[in-house]
C-alpha cells in the first residue's frame, strides 16, 4: 500500500465524520425525537417565555411611573410646593432606611415657573444636599466642606438653564448652578448630630435653611 | 380550543413577568451589586446611572437613595461565614473601616426597620464610639447588655446591620480592592 493510496481511501470517510449537523439540523432531530403529544406545547411554552419576558421588562420600567408609595407621592400631603419642610424625629419614618443620626429636611420642588433657590446654613458638622427627580432618582449632590461654609445653589430646569444668558454664567461664576432633568423633584437636605443631645440643636439650625423660588 | 390556548398561554406570560418583577423589586437593590465580605453596597444606585432595577426597587420602598457624592451604604445581612444575623446570637463587628469623613452603622430589622429598645440605641457614629488601640471599631450585638460599644437586638429574629460611609473616596466604591477593607462580622454564640 503505498502513502498515495492511503490518503485517497481516507479522505471521503474524513469528510463524511468531519460535516457535523448544524445548528438547525440539530434542533430538528431534537424536534423530531420530541413524541408528538408534548410538540404540540413546545411553541406555546416557548411563547409564554418571550411573552413573560417582554412583561417583566415593561413592569420593571414602568415601576417607576405607577409606584403608589414612592418618595414623592409620600412627600405630597406633608410639604407644600417649594418649601422646606423638616421630618419628623421620633416615632414613623416618612422615608424608609434613613440614616437615624441625620436630622433630615425635604423641599418638593416644581420649577415650571421659576427657578428654586436653595440655602443650607452651616450646621458645624457634616451638612449635605442631595436632589433626586420626581421618580426617585438622584441626579446632584454637595455638601458642607465641598460648598465652603454655607450651601447657596440655584435649581434650574433644562429651560432656564437654556435661556440663561451666556455673560450673566460667567459673572455669577461664584454661584452654583445646578439643573434639573426634570421640572418636580425633591430636594433633601441632611445635616448630623453627631451626639444624641446635639439633635434639637442641629435641628433649629436646619430651620434656618430654605428652599425657595426665586423672585 | 385555540382561543383557549392563547389564553392561557397571555395568562401565564403575565403570571411569570409580574412575578419575575415583583421578586426582583423586592429582594434585590440594583445590578451593579458591590461584595466585600459580608457586605453588599450598590455605589452607583445613587447616581444618575442607577439602572432599572434600583430605580424600580426604589420607587416601590419611597426610599430615596444615598447620592454617591454624599456617601456610600453598605448592607450586610448575614455574617462573615454567610450565616444569617440572628437577632437572639451574641454578634461581633470588629476590623478597620475605610477612609471617610464620619460613618454610622445602624441595626434594623431585615425590613429596614430600626429595632425598637428601651435605651433608644439604634447604632453607632463615627464620633460616639470606643476605638480599639490600633484603630479599629468592635462593636457587639447582643439580646442581653453589655460591656462596650453594645447595640440591643431585641432578641429579633433576622437583623440587617447598615453601615454608612461619608463622604468616602469614589476609588473605594469600585470594589477593586479586596475584602477586609469593611469589618469582619462574626456570630459568636447562639443560644
């Protein structure tokens, strides 16, 4: 037998082994060996599958847009339209897994009409404004050591922040101009107590913090 | 006979997609979940890249989410081995504590709840508590008082212990380093 021959005799049954089934192919041998009784389901359950797919993205998606208990709804009968209202201490939280050793101060915000002002005054320990939209998302955040000592910052919506003329930004470089995605929002200002009996204190200082439109 | 299909077959697509969404709203906080050790933190469910699930979660509880420029919050639900934390066991927190301006840990209940108590502890701040030596915090929970930096439990059955970090550097929130960068939490006896 020569080298020759051997490669000839071998080379059909090598391509024979090596042509393996496609994908398709395989799917229908599978389909195939399936009895005919549980075929029948297959489409269907493969349906249900895609179908339970598409409903589970759009609820997750629309969640947002339909959550009865979210932040904001919360936030709707207890403070009145750009002012600051602050929490209640003791007894039940208005928003869940808040940090207890925060005094913790709100302000609903819509700036369909005007822009809101919001000042923080200093408090002597860690300070923060945080802003979130109508559907609970937090889109800025600053606090006490970043803003130097007091907290002065103008909300604007995507609008105002559009018409504000270019000369007027750059001499109001010294004030912080933050806008919002949305026109309603939240805004939450916290400050810490850092002992349980500075609480009251940190408290009347919060007070003096406000969240307003401007004029 | 079709029609009968179809329907069920919209039935059933429905029943799963609904209960899909309400398991994923209600056991979990995001995707972009941070693990070191015991803890789990969500670093960017608190920013504007928050993904639908956090937001989802979020919009169901009415919680607004600590900003990331604001701080970091870690959750930890069972201990270092992975057991749960049970509120009726002597538990340990103790090792060092990352970089940050100030932080407070708090003890709930596995809803989020703080657990009631006659002394009104609910946790500790960075400012309130007995260092070790080196450093490091220890911190025991625990149905019955003691020596220490003591938080009750109540005797409750299932505890989550919130750690907040403030004003924390942003490279910590990756979760690039490993663990033992938060404290070790350890159940050391059970009744």
């Amino acid at each position: 037998m020569t080298f020759a021959s051997l490669f000839r005799r071998s080379r059909p049954a090598y391509r024979s082994t090596a042509r393996a089934p496609g994908p398709v192919e395989r799917l229908a041998a599978i389909f195939q060996a399936v009895p005919a009784a549980p075929r029948l389901l297959l489409l269907p359950l493969a349906m249900v599958l895609v179908l339970a797919g598409i409903v589970h993205l759009v609820s997750v998606l629309a969640m947002p847009r339909l959550a009865q208990a979210s932040a904001y709804q919360r936030l709707v009968p207890l403070a009145p339209v750009n002012t600051l209202v602050l929490l209640p201490d003791r007894g039940e939280t208005v928003l869940p897994m808040t940090d207890p050793a925060f005094v913790s101060a709100v302000c609903r915000y819509d700036l369909r009409e005007r822009p809101l002002k919001v000042r923080v005054p200093q408090t002597g320990d860690y300070t923060s404004v945080s802003f979130y939209t109508n559907r609970g998302l937090a889109f800025y955040a600053l606090n006490d050591q970043a803003a130097g000592r007091v907290i002065e910052l103008d909300l604007l919506s995507q609008a105002q922040r559009a018409a504000l003329p270019e000369d007027e930004e750059i001499t109001a470089a010294d004030r912080l101009v933050v806008e919002s995605p949305t026109t309603t929002g939240i805004v939450l200002i916290r400050a810490f107590a850092r002992y349980g009996d500075v609480r009251d204190a940190v408290r009347k200082q919060l007070e003096a913090a406000s969240c307003a439109a401007t004029q | 006979m079709r029609l009968v299909t179809l329907a069920t077959t919209l039935a059933a697509a429905a029943a799963i997609g609904l209960g899909a969404t309400y398991f994923a709203v209600t056991h979990s906080r995001g995707m972009d979940i941070v693990r070191l050790g015991a803890w789990q933190g969500w670093p960017r469910s608190g920013t504007t890249q928050a993904d639908p699930y956090a937001v989802a979660a979020f919009a169901r509880t009415g919680e607004l989410p600590l900003e990331l420029a604001d701080g970091l919050l870690f959750l930890a639900d069972s201990d270092s081995a992975g057991a749960p934390l049970d509120g009726r066991c002597d538990i340990r927190i103790s090792g060092p504590l990352p970089q940050s301006r100030l932080w407070t840990l708090t003890l709930t209940d596995d809803k989020g709840a703080l657990v009631p108590n006659e002394a009104e502890r609910h946790g500790f701040t960075s400012a309130e508590l007995v260092y070790e030596p080196d450093g490091s915090i220890n911190v025991h929970l625990s149905p019955r008082a003691r020596a220490g930096n003591w938080l009750p439990t109540g005797a409750r059955g299932r505890l989550r212990v919130a750690l907040r970090l403030y004003d924390a550097p942003f490279s910590f929130a990756s979760g690039a380093q490993d663990d033992g960068q938060l404290p070790r939490i350890v159940t050391e006896r059970c009744p």
